[in-house]
C-alpha cells in the first residue's frame, strides 16, 4: 500500500478513473442519497444554520489561541495520567508511534480509521519495524485486504462493489471453507465481525484517531457507527490517539456544538452510533481501559497555515459533506486525487501540507458550482481558497503552458473590449453551426471537453453583452462611440 503523493498524475489518474465503468457505477450507487439525507437532517433543526455559525466562531477563536489550549489540554491529559508527544513531522509522529509500541512489546496493532495515520504512512511505516497494524473498522478492513488506499474520509471502501469485497474475503481469508456462501451482506459482515473479532484480544497496542480533543478535561472524543474503536482503545495494554493540532476545542459544551453538526453533515444521523470520550489510562476502580494513554499531536505543516490565506481550512471537522456534493469528487472519486484528502477539502488541504508543486492540479478540479461551502458545517470558503491556490499555481509558472497561453490569449483580447466583442459574437455563431442545445465534438482543444461530456451550445439572442446592453452591438457596428 503506498502512500506517496501521486497528484502531480492527477489528469491521468481522471482518464483512468472515468474509463473505469465499475467504478462510476459504484459511486453513483454509493453517493445516491446523501445529498437528500444531510438536507434532511439539517432541516429537521430549525437552529442549524445557527449553528454553523456557532462552530465556525468556536474554532476561529481556537485558531486565535491555539497556543493557549494546546497547553491547558496537555495539562490536563497529563493530571490524568496520560503522556501528551508532540511531532511537528510525519516522521517524528511515525518514530514516536513506535517507540511506544517497541516498548510495550507489541507483535500487533489494531487501528480505528484515522485519516491522520493515512497522512503520515503510518502502516506501512509498522510493518517494514515488524508491528502488523490491523484496521478495524470494516470500510478499511476491507481496503486494507485489497493494499488500497481510502477513497473518500467517511466512507473509506465507498470505490468496492459487493463482488469485489467478496472476492477479497474468498482471497485473503483462505483458512475458512472456500465454498462457503458470502451472497447476502449479511453473511459478509459476520464474517468480518468474527475475523476482527480474535483480534482486538490479540494487540498488544490500539490506536485511534480522534473527532475532537477537549482542553478543559484532557479527553479525546470518536465517533463511530461500529463500535470498533471503543474496542480498539479499551481491550489493548496500551491507548495512542493521534491526532492534528487544531483537533482541540475549549469545553464539554463546544464538543456537544461540534457533535450536533458532524454527524447531520456526514451521514444525515442526528449523531453517530457511538460517541466515546476518552481520558488517561484505567483506574483501579475502572472495569477495563489501558494501562497506558499517550497522545500524538501532529503539526506537519498546519502551524505555517495560522493566520494565512489558508488559516479557514483548519476549522474542518472532516465530515466530507463537500465531497458528497461536489459534482467532480461524485464523476472521478477519491483516487483521483492522488493522496489522503480528496474532494474539495483535499483540493485545499493537499497543497497546504505537500505543497504546490505536488498539490497544484487539485484546486483546478472544481467547476466553482459553490456547493462545498453551502454545505459545509463549519463555513469555510472552499473556492476562494482554491482560487488562492490557482493563483499561486499560476504565478510560479506550474499550470499547463497551454493554459497559460489561453489566459494570456484572453486577457490581450479582454484589455480591447471592441476586438473581444466580435471575438466572442463570431465564437458564439461558430458554435450555433455546430449543434444546438448541446454539443457533442468539438473540434482542436476543445475536445478534451467532449470526450466525456457535452458542451452546451449558445443559445439564440446574441452574447450576453449584447442582451444585457442591446446598444453594444449598434455601437460596434458604427454607432456613437
């Protein structure tokens, strides 16, 4: 399983994915409904869009005194007996990882999904020092079997169809029967309960992510729809969340703000299944939990996004609301996008941490229809920040020459307003001749656009100058100037 940027590919990574028929089937199956069950939620909550802005001032306050709660957060983790390790790299939070698992002897670790330990290639990272990390929930499980990477942030397996998970529990479950029947879901998911089942009893270490990271009590906070982090964190000797320094909020009551979008934004749930707080190893008088309880707060790159262009892009709760609505995540998935974040988040936040270079294409990858940030929970302005990032793509000369030669084409043309004018109204009558409503070739360049979709053709009545302001095109043919 790799996990090295591969965004730089980003245009060939669409080819494939869009000439792969099973996998837009299976996005299309995947995603039907969720733009109508988050709807459904929120509209259910006459407050929500209060509440959006409720979360959006709570974290823009977090991020003004980030400092301040790190260290209330790491003071109280610490009075509760828990150890706070703080990695400014992916390579500092790897090595701490292990050390701790070195030192609890662990052979095996069991993993709640974590889109951090995705960002810093953490399996991997265990497998080649000798600790086998065991995904647990059943989404990267199944990916996990087939040495793939996840697809989307909630629903990690959301690329594999039936067929395929079965192929994969036939394949790399040989110790059970070969001709067993795996024909109902039903039938897969007891087989996937009863194989992870052993081994939450066997790892010596459990490792989760975490929702939030509360300051005022030192708790970390998941959600889940499965249960199997809670069985991760409390069967295993040792507990380590890792987790990305803007994860905190102040308070219990700010977590409930933040719970009360997550879940509506996510899954269209009034809130996930389970909901675990988390704080310090097992007491004497506590049933079960660690024995040990370490934190991992990872920088790698966020601290140099504070008071940016990009500062906004930390408040995300990573509910992927905008990758469920984005109609270029919904037409080529999450592979696409070459790294851990797809969708728009990831076309903000993959070059904010990996950088322009490798992370350039993706803000180019939205129609800037505006529907990430209408949905988003926690408002951040996802295309103006990809308009940031296109800009800067721009200006140090990464974009594709022959797009810059087009902008620079249009903005001579666009600085002779009369030239543009019979430019654009000759287009317009060229394109009239070549379909109308809709068009299905077009010719030189432009059929890249029509290789996969329709062009819309112009409509009758003249440019849009012309219908806004009739006299334009009496001026241009010799009218008063």
């Amino acid at each position: 399983m790799t996990h090295a940027p591969t965004t730089p590919n980003f245009r060939q990574n669409v080819r494939e994915a869009m000439a792969d028929a099973p996998l837009m089937e299976q996005m299309t199956t995947a995603l039907t409904g969720s733009m109508a069950r988050r709807a459904g939620a929120a509209g259910a909550v006459p407050e929500f869009d209060a509440l959006r802005d409720a979360g959006r001032d709570l974290k823009n306050h977090v991020l003004e005194h980030l400092d301040v709660y790190l260290e209330t957060y790491e003071q109280a983790v610490t009075d509760a007996g828990g150890h706070v390790h703080w990695a400014e790299t992916a390579e500092e939070a790897r090595a701490i990882i292990l050390d701790i698992c070195r030192k609890a002897g662990a052979k095996t670790v069991n993993k709640g999904k974590s889109m951090i330990s995705e960002e810093i290639g953490l399996n991997d990272y265990l497998e080649e020092n000798g600790v086998k990390p065991v995904e647990t929930d059943l989404g990267e499980y199944i990916i996990q079997l087939r040495k793939e990477t996840p697809s989307h942030i909630i629903a990690p397996a959301m690329h594999v169809n039936v067929p395929q998970w079965r192929e994969a529990f036939r394949k790399f479950h040989p110790h059970l029967p070969q001709d067993r029947d795996l024909e109902g879901l039903d039938k897969l998911l007891l087989e996937a309960r009863g194989e992870l089942r052993r081994k939450y009893f066997e790892a010596e270490v459990g490792i989760t992510g975490a929702n939030m990271l509360i300051a005022e009590t030192g708790q970390s906070v998941i959600v889940t729809n499965e249960g199997n982090g809670d069985l991760s964190q409390s069967l295993a000797k040792v507990h380590i969340v890792l987790a990305s320094l803007e994860k905190i909020v102040p308070t219990l009551e700010d977590a409930s703000t933040v719970l009360r979008l997550l879940a509506r934004s996510a899954t269209g749930q009034e809130m996930s299944v389970y909901t675990t707080f988390s704080s310090g190893p097992r007491r004497a008088e506590d049933p079960d939990g660690p024995e040990e309880y370490h934190v991992v707060l990872l920088d790698n790159g966020r601290s140099e996004m504070l008071g940016s262009d990009f500062q906004d892009m930390l408040r995300c709760i990573r509910c992927g609301a905008c990758m469920n609505h984005c109609p270029v995540y919904r037409a080529v998935g999450g592979h696409a996008y070459g790294w851990v974040y797809p969708g728009p988040m990831g076309a903000v936040l993959t070059p904010a941490l990996i950088g322009v270079t490798q992370g350039g294409n993706l803000p180019n990858a939205s129609t800037f229809c505006g529907r990430c940030e209408e949905v988003c929970p926690m408002r951040i302005p996802l295309p103006k920040m990809m308009r940031h990032w296109r800009e800067r793509e721009f200006e140090r000369k990464l974009s594709p020459k022959g797009m810059r030669r087009g902008m620079g084409a249009w903005a001579w043309a666009a600085r002779r307003p009369g030239l543009y004018r019979i430019g654009a109204s000759l287009a317009a009558r060229a394109l009239r001749l070549l379909g109308a409503g809709s068009i299905r070739r077009l010719p030189l360049a432009g059929r890249a656009w029509t290789q996969t979709r329709d062009f819309p053709a112009p409509q009758k009545g003249g440019t849009f100058l012309a219908q806004w302001n009739p006299d334009a095109e009496g001026r241009r043919k010799g009218g008063a100037a």
